[in-house]
C-alpha cells in the first residue's frame, strides 16, 4: 500500500521525506489521535497550505498520509465490507483553513465504511482549544434519511481524554450486527438511483418525461428505481455532466438509499463515467449502456445477438482507458518484463479484431436477407414503425390474427417479424413488424441493426404507429421521423395511425399534431376500433404501389 498519496504536485523531496516520516508515527489505539501528531501536522499544513489526512488502523499505526488542497480522496483499495463491519481504518482531517465535516468527508466515511471520521481545525495559539468534528455511520436512517451521525464540535482536550475510540466503534459494529442492514449491497435485483439533466431550451415538462421513460427503461432492464433526482444547469457539466457538488450529493444518495447503480438520462463521455463512478462510489450507467443492456436480454436469434453485441463492443472500446491498474500491466512476456503490448493495447485490439469479424457477418446477414426479399412473391410490403411500446406488435396480430409477442414493456420486440395480410377486396400484402425507436436512440445501435431495420428500408411503405394516450406523443412522433430520416425512409407512402383511441381526446390530439403528420386514422389495437378503415386505406397505397396485385 502507497503509504503517501494525494496531492503532491510541487512539493520538495525534503517536504516529501518529512510527510513520509509521519507514517512512522503511532498513536494510543483507544484515543483518536496525538497531541504531537496534530501539532506537527497543524504546522505542515499551514507551510505547505494543504490539509492533511491521517488513516489511522485500529493498533494505533499511521498506514497513510494523503496530502489535500481543500479536497482529499481515499485511494480506491479501501473496500467497502459486509453489513456488519467496518473498515478497521479512522480518518483524521487536519484542515489548514479550518471548517467542519462537509459533503465529501461523509461519501469517503460511507464509501469506505471508515471506523470514523475526524475533523481538527487547529488552533494555533493554544493546541489544546483546537475544534475537533466527528462523523460515524449508523445502521438507521434519521428523520432526514441520513445513515451517519454527525457531532457538535467538541475541545481536542475534551475529545482526546474524554472519548474511547475502541469502545465506541465496538458500539457501532454491535449496532449494525443487531440490525444488519444500513448500506450492505443486498444480492439480487440491482437498485438504481435515476439522475437527469435539463438544460437549454427545454421544458420542466419534458424533462420529466423523459425521465419517467428512463425509469421504464431501468425496470425493463431488471432494475429496482430507488428515487431519482432532476437537475437545471445551463449547460452539461464536461467533467461530470452533474457538476462536483452534485456527484457528490448523488454518492450520499446511493449510500443512505443502497443503491447499487446510478443511471444517467444521457450519454456519458468515457471522462465523464470515470470521473462520476470516482466520486459516486457505485457503478455508473448511462442511458446508451441502458438501451444497449435491454437489446441484450431480447436478442433471442442468431443474427440479433451478432447485432447488439456489435453495438456493445462499439460502445465500450472507447472507454477501456483507465479502467485501473490491471489493464496498464504488460501482457507479455515473463511477468513484466521485456517487450510486448500493455494490456489495454492487447485488449483493444482483440476488440477491434472482434468487431472486424462482426461487421463481416452482419454484412452477410444483409446479403441473406436481400436475397429472401428477391425471392418472394412481389408482393406489397408495409413495415410498421414507431415509438417503443406504441402497439405495433398488437396490431399486427390484430392485422393478420398472428400470435407475436406483445408485452407492455419497452422493446418487447427486437427481432423482425413479417405476417402475411388479405386485404377486403382479397388482395395480398405483406406486413413487418419492427424494432420500435427511442428518444436518444444510440447511433451505435442504428448501424449495427440496420440488417433488420432494412426491411423498414426495403418497404413500399411504412405504417406509423402512434401512442395517443402518451403525455409526450408530440415528442415521441417528431423522434421516429428524426430516425425514419435518418434511414433515408422519410419519402416513402406513410400511413399513420394513433393507437389506443378509446383513451385520448381525438380532436385535440389531431390539432395537436398538424404540421407533423398528414390524415391519421384513429384505431384502437387492442379491441379492433377503426381497424376496418385502416385495411381500407391499406388497400388503396397497396393498388397505388401494385396495379396488378395477387389476389387470395
């Protein structure tokens, strides 16, 4: 173990060695720290204007100084432990400016269930007057949530003759032995704590929504959504989307709340994962990393897995760097030496490599598939789109009185599915059901599906299927029509229809959305309302793209 760490920079070698002596320093186990140890220290830190932090083992051993400038971190081998105990390891905080314990001394006692943590602020005429502030975990939360207990400030005299270290961390384990809870991660479901960003020109409103969506998408991934938090800045944070003090209002969150997961409503830069994931404490996922996650549990055939973990491997490879000390070691060779690649390069290219090959085998899907499509019956074919759990699978069954599967969860289906439809003048079509789109939809995930998403490409004309009973169904239409451009698509014959009519108020719905559709048609999949004229319409594009249909 580094036995000194933190801010260096700048320092002398003579400070250094005189900082490194004070590892040698041992202090009475059942007091919290010595008068000759804080006197020393109350001097270092006003000569080199940084505070000092001593981790302090149980038997009275100074195991480290880390060296701060208003801000101090605990290097990540301090690992958090079961339920019922602490780390063996107190923290004492010599400030140089003074100031009680704050937000970033509670996420370090938390993180790393510390025995305690300390705070001096020296006084510099008289030692002994010197303010000592003092924090230890709790196995219950307070009135506020809080699952730490927090001291008035008290006389370093007073605390150093007063107060039994060993008595009182006994105290404290007995507590979390009785009640066995507190922050201990509990095995199973994962317990996500939701964080977004409204900025720029952007409504209070739809911010909300889209939250509720991401709170739908980590259900749907198997997650439980503890609470969520919504933040205004003017603009993204480039460090760590959230700004510094907020990450660290999060890590007290995930702490006192248990959660295992923060979960991010954007894309995160590979920075700004590591940077959050540094200070939060608990692993941090993006809405990109979310989608990607869901895609995986639904690919269920050969060609959607080869798909999503095209994306995923796309997605990741930029963010192998800095993924700790393991992926920095040489690969080759006898242990470390000699030549060879480190193993983030070799890392990286078996990634590449592995992406190479895929995108070889999704270019051979395409080929397979083009040549099912130049095989079959020329026979019209619509393709239906829309948001993610507009309906479109219900419909489909409804159209052709198939059996697909049709949940009422977000991506329900993944793979296409294409069903054969009469017509009521008995001419024949083709319909395909598809993957549904989302707001933000990662890119990564339009390249690599664009195998199944030709057969929206391949279409004669589309059909858009529309959640009505949406709060955001204005948003959610101007989304799929971002992404049916985007596919070049947005010039075939469309035919849009608003699902679930019996929930929603049909004029104001239609004035609502002029300007962003043409003619829709009313219809309720569920209970078969208005599919009559649908088949209708459909009828008419199919002998508009098809004079000479084929009859049943």
């Amino acid at each position: 173990m580094e036995r000194l760490s933190g801010n260096l920079r700048g320092l002398k070698p003579s400070e250094l060695r005189v900082l490194e002596r004070l590892t040698w320093r041992r202090v009475p186990p059942r007091q919290l720290v010595g008068y000759e140890l804080v006197d020393r220290a109350a001097e270092l830190a006003r000569h080199l204007n940084r505070d000092l932090a001593f981790q302090i083992s149980r038997k009275g051993h100074v195991e480290r100084v880390v060296v701060g400038d208003g801000r101090l971190d605990l290097p990540s081998e301090m690992e958090r432990l079961g339920a019922a105990r602490l780390s063996g390891d107190r923290l004492v905080i010599v400030r140089n400016k003074g100031g009680g314990i704050g937000s970033a001394e509670l996420v370090l006692l938390q993180r790393h269930r510390l025995d305690l943590i300390a705070v001096v602020e020296p006084e510099p005429t008289d030692l002994t007057r010197s303010l000592v502030w003092m924090a230890t975990l709790s196995p219950l939360a307070d009135s506020e949530g809080h699952l730490w207990r927090l001291d008035e400030p008290h006389g370093l005299r007073e605390v150093l003759e007063s107060l039994d270290v060993v008595f009182l961390v006994d105290e404290i384990e007995r507590e979390f032995a009785r009640y066995n809870r507190a922050i201990a991660v509990e095995t199973g479901k994962e317990k996500a704590l939701l964080a977004g960003v409204q900025t720029g020109d952007q409504t209070h409103d739809a911010a909300e929504a889209s939250m509720d969506e991401l709170d739908q998408l980590a259900q749907t991934a198997g997650a439980e959504v503890l609470g969520r938090v919504l933040q205004k800045r003017d603009r993204p944070d480039p460090a760590t989307l959230v700004g510094s003090g907020k990450a660290e209002a999060l890590a007290l969150m995930c702490q006192e709340q248990g959660a295992t997961m923060l979960l991010l409503n954007e894309e995160l830069s590979p920075g700004q994962q590591a940077n959050l994931e540094k200070i939060v404490g608990v692993k941090v996922v993006d809405r990109t990393a979310l989608i990607l996650d869901i895609f995986a549990q639904r690919a269920h055939t050969r060609e959607g897995k080869l798909q999503v973990e095209l994306a995923q491997l796309n997605y990741r490879l930029p963010r192998l760097a800095g993924r700790g000390e393991a992926l920095s070691r040489l690969g080759g060779g006898i242990g470390t030496r000699g030549p060879g690649e480190t193993k983030l390069e070799s890392d990286r290219r078996r990634i590449r490599a592995r992406i190479t090959q895929l995108e070889r085998e999704v270019k051979a899907l395409q080929r397979h598939r083009a040549r099912l499509r130049h095989g079959r019956v020329p026979l019209p074919q619509f393709a239906l789109v829309g948001y993610t759990n507009a309906g479109k699978s219900t419909l489909l069954n409804t159209l052709t009185r198939a059996s697909v599967l049709a949940e009422d969860r977000l991506f329900a289906t993944l793979d296409p599915t294409t069903r054969r439809l009469v017509l009521p003048n008995r001419e024949v079509a083709l319909v395909s059901d598809t993957v549904g789109f989302i707001q933000h939809l990662p890119h990564m995930l339009v390249a690599a599906f664009r195998a199944t998403l030709e057969e929206v490409v391949e279409a004669d004309a589309l059909i858009h299927v529309v959640d009505g009973s949406h709060p955001e169904v204005e948003g959610q239409v101007r989304t799929v029509l971002e992404v049916l451009d985007e596919l070049g698509v947005s010039g075939k014959p469309i035919l849009t229809v608003i699902n679930k009519r019996d929930l929603i108020d049909a004029p104001r719905l239609i004035r609502a959305l002029t300007g962003e559709v043409s003619r829709p048609l009313l219809v309720s999949a569920l209970h078969g309302t208005g599919i009559s004229t649908l088949l209708d319409e459909i009828a008419r594009v199919a002998r508009q793209l098809h004079p000479h249909p084929i009859r049943h």
